[in-house]
C-alpha cells in the first residue's frame, strides 16, 4: 500500500508528475469536509526545496520551487489559495493557487521583523493573522494583512511577550489561540536560545479584531516553551510544549486550557522519556474526543483522549512531525523520511507511503 518510489522521484524533479498509488484505490479523507488534498512544504534530493500538494489517489496535483525552507502553511476558507510561511527566521511568505499551484504572491516581512512559521485565516477568508516577530527588541508580535488587496499589511498586534510561534483560530470565529513560545532568538545567532533562564511562555488568547489579549495562561515551569496550539470543534484549548531544562527531566509536554487553568498530561515514563522533552505538532480531531501529537527528537507519536488524558496509541516513526485528522476519526502523520503514516486508536499504525522528500513539520 505505498506510494511508487520511482515515479513520485521522477515526479518531484520534472514538476508534477501523476502519480498512483499501488495496491489501494484512495488514501483517506480529510475530517470534516476540508478539501480532499495534503499540501506540506518539502525538501527535495538535489537539495531544493518545495511546497507540494497531492490528492487521495496519491496522485501529485502540484509542485512549485521556493527559494528557501518553509514550514507550515494554511488554507484561505472558500477563496483556492494556500499560503505558506519560511521557516524561522522567515523573511516572506507564499501565496499559491491551490488548485494550480501557481505562485501569485511573496510577501516580505517589515525591515526588522520576521516570520516564524505559522499564520491563519479568518473564517471569511479575507484576514489573515500572522506570528513574527520584532528581533532587535525581542518583541513578538500578530501582523495582519489583508487577502482582498494583494496581502497589504493593515495591522499590528503587539503580544507583550517573546516568541510565538503556531496560532489558531477558535471555533467561535473571534478569538486568536496563540503559542508564546518565550525563547529569545536572532537572525545573526543562527537558531541560538538566548535568554533560557528567563523564559516567560504562556498560551494566549487574543481578541482578532482589537489585538487585546483577553487571556494569558502560563505553564508551571518557565522553561515549558508553549509552542503548538490547537482548538477541537467543541472549543477545548491544546497546547503543546517543548522542554528547555535538562534532558533527564521529564515534565509534561501537553495540556489542556480548564476553568481558567492549564490541566497538564503526564503518561507513563516510557512515554514521556520517548517524546525527548519536544513536541512538535498537536492536533484536536474534529469528529472525536483524540487528540495526536508528534516528537520527531523522539521520533515517537501518540494518540490520547483529550477529557481524560488516556493513552490510546503509541508509535515509533523517525522524525515524525506533520499531523492532518482523517474523516472516520484517525489521523495522518508525515516524516522528515518521507512516510505518511496512518494512526488511530482501534487499529495498528499502518504506513500508507514512503516518498523520496522531506517534509516538513506540518501538513495542510
């Protein structure tokens, strides 16, 4: 049931070659009625690198050049494009058609600014929010811009705080979830940690059209870096850590947003010693209680109920990072190795490709 090798590499370096799967009709559905393709940023053999997106059938729907590493991206609601943002520090970001993938815009970030990864739409798809941050001063901040003209910068929202990074959108159209991440960095210090003693992270919760925070929740200790967020359709808040203390120690890396507090996850020690203190995705299933996360430090992912914490599925995948939810109630996970992985809580982890690219740690 894996993808053809040969023919996606083929594929990969001549731009977009069709490619099928062999022993299976379809890959799985998307949850919830988002559109049936997966588009995550790659790099490629000879060294380059690329946004890429295929369908259900396996099949490359396109493959555009970017001149740099990206990492995470988001779908503009009903409009057909697809935005993707550099990798920290990120000085632009892509707008492709979704269907063609055709480039139509590159935004640049604000002298003295950059981008860190992430950004998302408003639900009418003509605001998008976006994670940077000021490097000269350390101040993170949203900077908004607006679809309708050509990705204009109208807004700015300042966090009071260093280093976010994922945001979402809550299900009530409004509110801006957003990882404060803490951790200061610098463009000319590479990805140097500059101020781990002291740290401030916290999850936000910001007000989408004033940039008021109307909720700032810290974790108990302050070097708990509050980096990927998500939201289930319920509206529970997730948030997901990466560890800047020793290694030895084994705090919680997940947490949930309770009456004001964040309830944190502790598994077994087997558990938490083979997540390595990084999480580097968490995904809310939209059809169910599950929750996935995915540590490529420890090249482990798991699957736990989001009300109790339960355990429900652990496996081993190298460099294991993107996750997407699947209709029926399981999830996709992708690897810097190129594997697409199948993980759920009834069923054994079933690898559903093995594709000669790296992807990067977040699919769309």
């Amino acid at each position: 049931m894996l993808l053809n090798r040969r023919a996606l590499l083929k594929a990969s370096l001549a731009g977009g070659i069709s490619v099928g799967l062999t022993g299976c009709s379809l890959l799985p559905g998307k949850a919830s009625g988002q559109p049936d393709s997966y588009v995550g940023a790659v790099g490629l053999p000879d060294g380059s690198f690329g946004v890429s997106a295929f369908d259900r059938s396996g099949s490359i729907l396109w493959q555009t050049p970017v001149e740099t590493r990206c990492h995470s991206g988001c779908n503009q609601p009903g409009m057909g494009e697809t935005v993707f943002f550099e990798r920290r520090p990120g000085w632009s970001f892509y707008v492709f058609d979704t269907t063609s993938g055709t480039k139509k815009h590159r935004v640049d970030a604000k002298a003295g600014e950059h981008f860190v990864g992430h950004g998302i739409f408003s639900t009418d798809g003509r605001w998008l929010y976006v994670t940077a941050s000021r490097y000269e001063k350390g101040e993170g901040i949203i900077a908004v811009y607006d679809a309708e003209q050509d990705y204009r910068r109208t807004d700015t929202f300042d966090l009071n705080g260093i280093g976010p990074h994922e945001l979402t959108l809550h299900p009530d159209g409004e509110t801006l979830v957003i990882g404060l991440g803490g951790i200061l960095t610098h463009p000319d210090y590479d990805r140097m940690k500059l101020n781990l003693e002291t740290m401030d992270p916290a999850l936000l919760l910001m007000d989408r059209h004033s940039g008021n925070i109307v909720g700032r929740f810290k974790p108990p200790h302050h070097q708990q870096s509050a980096r990927h967020v998500s939201v289930s359709n319920s509206g529970r808040v997730y948030v997901a850590y990466q560890y800047q203390g020793p290694l030895y120690e084994t705090p919680p890396l997940l947490a949930r947003l309770e009456k004001g507090t964040l309830r944190e996850y502790r598994f077994d020690e087997d558990t938490q010693i083979a997540l390595a203190n990084y999480i580097a995705s968490v995904v809310a299933h939209p059809e169910n209680d599950l929750v996935a996360a995915a540590s490529p430090v420890g090249g482990t992912a798991i699957v736990f109920r989001g009300s109790t914490g339960e355990l429900v599925n652990r496996v081993s995948i190298a460099d294991c990072a993107g996750i997407q939810a699947l209709a029926g109630g399981d999830f996709l996970v992708s690897s810097g190795r190129g594997k697409l992985v199948q993980l759920g809580a009834a069923t054994p982890a079933r690898e559903l490709a093995d594709l000669p690219v790296r992807w990067d740690h977040h699919l769309v």
